[in-house]
C-alpha cells in the first residue's frame, strides 16, 4: 500500500513539475501597456546578474511583434539555470553570447530558439576559476577577459579555446581597435588598491604589447568608427571622480581626458556616446549625450520628460530606430526596472520587474 501510494505521490509531483515547466515558457501577460505603434520589431533580450554566489541570473526575451515576455528565457528554453552573476550579453555570428562570472563559463545559444549550443568553462590549467567579465569579438574569434589578468580566446567555428594570454589586474573590459585588443584593468578586486591602466594587445601574435595609464578603476571601453577607444575611469567613489576618456588606438595613448564629463558606465550607437553617472555620495546621477565626431557634449540631460530613475544600472540603444533603454537596479536587491526612452529622451514606456539587476541589452531585429 505505501509503495501504491510513493508511486501514485512521484506520477503527481512529475505531472504537476512538467506543467509548471511549461508554464515557464509561457509569455507572460505583461506587455499590454506597449503602444500600439511601437516601431520596434524582432526581440530583445535583458540579461540580469542577479545577487552575488545566490546563483540568479536571468535571460529575459521580449517579442515586440507579440508584445509578449519570457522573464527567465534561458531556463524556460533549457531546462536548467543560467549560473552565478552574468556580467555580459553579445549578439555575433548568430548566436548569443552570455558571460557568466562567477559560474566561470561562456554560454553560446543559438539565437533563434535560446538554445544552449555550448557551455565554454573559463579555468586555468589546475581548474581554478578565471571568473571571466566581458566578451568581444572579431572575425572568427572570441576574446573573453577575466578577473584572473588573462584574456581567452575562442574559435567561433569549433567553439573551443585556442588561447589564453595576460594582461593587467582585474581586466574589466575589452574592445577591438585597429587590430589590437584594448582591455580595462581595474584592479577592483585590490580594492582601494585599484590599478589605473588598459593593456594593449597585439591580435595576431595575442601578446600584450603596451600598457596605457588611463586613470584610476578603468571599466567599460568603446571604439568608434573612426577606431577611436573610449573608456570610462570610475574612481574610488570618494575624492577621485569617475572621468571619460579617449585613447588613440594608431599610437596608443591617452589623448583626452573629459573632465566635464564624469561616466561609470557608456554605450556608443553611430557616434553617438551615451552615458551615465552616479555619485554615490551624493546619491545623484546624470544621463549625457557626447557627439564622438566632434568630441562635444551633445546634452547634459539626455532624459527631457522629468522621468525619474533611483539608480540606472545598463544603457543600449537599439540600431534599428535610436531608441535609448536604460535599466533602474534601485537597490541592486529587488527586482530592477527597463525605461525605453525616443532620440529625444522621452519616454515611450516602462516595463516594471525584470530582473534582478538587469545589466545587459541586446537586439535582435531578424529573428522571431
């Protein structure tokens, strides 16, 4: 009778888990409040970092022709959670790319079903983890840099490593420039002790070959289309402020520093830099516009509406219409909210908990 009753218990508990998997992947209601001429198409995909070693990362997707939101696409599609703190989002040769840091992996999804492809360890050769931070690309090869002062590089075609080299402490961010790899080394890990350079790396022979001094905190990095690297300096949050910053990639030095224009965090979109601040002593932030042709401030409050944000947290912009999202993290412990913002910084809609610190936005406007 009792092994009747296990077996009749496990059939309910297997019918009823199945249902609510499939009701993960179900869109969720949440949309209505999208206008009706919305000028978006394709998906958009929001990558949030959750809480540190509380393993909650998200991939949320939302459908603008259905008006629809999987909250936690990357669990819905595969089965399984997404890993510890995602720091960094990519769209490149058809697929998704998802830097997990903690987790110390790179998830590859095929970008028109999420579904997993490969899940790329990040380790050194006694499996300790790199704890990588952010991806870039060029031709076929990925660059990933990690918190352990290395940069590893990814054959896109096999999906496999096929290098690893160094640079400075806590590499923080990574562009391509003139064919050279341009990372950010905080140092964030040292803190205060933070370091103040970007490393140089020459792509064909993966070397590093200069070290550039920036500033202190070195993070996020940019190039234009003229292959001009921007980088943003963060400071210590205290007597040093945060600062914009222009690297010359044909001689590889420091050419401006933006006094005016302090900035933790930045997207360029044709030229056009977008960036925000946030004092944290104060507890202000501003939201700018800098022209990367002219080097000019375009604005100096980019937002035009009087719309509020408690502490915005990622900025993107979409290429196919120049509409601006910024996310709000508020606290960084509840759920985080999306703003999408027209050219002219007024506020199209709001979608409201959509992740726990949501921290990257991608496009794509060629899929369903």
């Amino acid at each position: 009778m009792k092994i009747r009753f296990f077996l009749i218990y496990i059939s309910v508990f297997t019918f009823l888990f199945f249902m609510s998997s499939c009701d993960d992947m179900k869109d969720i209601p949440t949309l209505s409040n999208l206008p009706e001429t919305l000028g978006e198409s394709g998906n958009l995909y929001l990558l949030s970092e959750g809480l540190f070693n509380m393993n909650n990362s998200t991939l949320c997707r939302i459908n603008f022709e259905n008006k629809t939101l999987v909250q936690d696409f990357f669990s819905a599609t595969n089965g399984r959670g997404l890993g510890d703190t995602a720091n960094d989002l990519q769209v490149y040769n058809n697929k998704l790319w998802i830097v997990v840091n903690v987790s110390s992996q790179v998830e590859v999804l095929d970008l028109n079903t999420g579904i997993s492809i490969r899940q790329i360890s990040i380790l050194d050769e006694n499996l300790k983890a790199r704890q990588p931070r952010f991806i870039t690309f060029q031709n076929d090869k990925a660059y990933v840099c990690s918190f352990d002062g290395t940069v590893t590089r990814i054959d896109i075609p096999t999906l496999r490593i096929d290098g690893v080299t160094t640079c400075g402490r806590n590499p923080d961010g990574i562009t391509v420039a003139n064919n050279k790899l341009f990372v950010s080394n905080s140092g964030g890990l040292d803190n205060p002790d933070f370091d103040s350079t970007v490393s140089v790396i020459d792509i064909p022979t993966f070397k590093e070959i200069k070290k550039i001094d920036t500033g202190l905190n070195p993070y996020r990095l940019a190039t234009d289309s003229a292959g001009d690297v921007y980088v943003v300096t963060r400071g210590n949050n205290s007597d040093i402020k945060a600062k914009f910053c222009r690297i010359n990639s044909e001689t590889d030095k420091l050419e401006q520093v933006f006094v005016e224009i302090p900035a933790i965090n930045f997207c360029i979109m044709k030229d056009t830099a977008y960036l925000y601040n946030f004092d944290y002593v104060k507890n202000t932030y501003a939201i700018q516009t800098f022209d990367c042709k002219t080097e000019q401030l375009i604005s100096e409050n980019f937002i035009t509406d009087g719309t509020q944000l408690d502490r915005p947290f990622a900025i993107s912009v979409n290429p196919t219409n120049g509409y601006v999202y910024i996310t709000d993290a508020h606290n960084y412990t509840v759920k985080g909210d999306l703003f999408c913002f027209n050219s002219a910084g007024k506020l199209i809609y709001k979608l409201e908990s959509v992740g726990l610190n949501p921290n990257s936005i991608v496009f794509d406007s060629n899929n369903d």
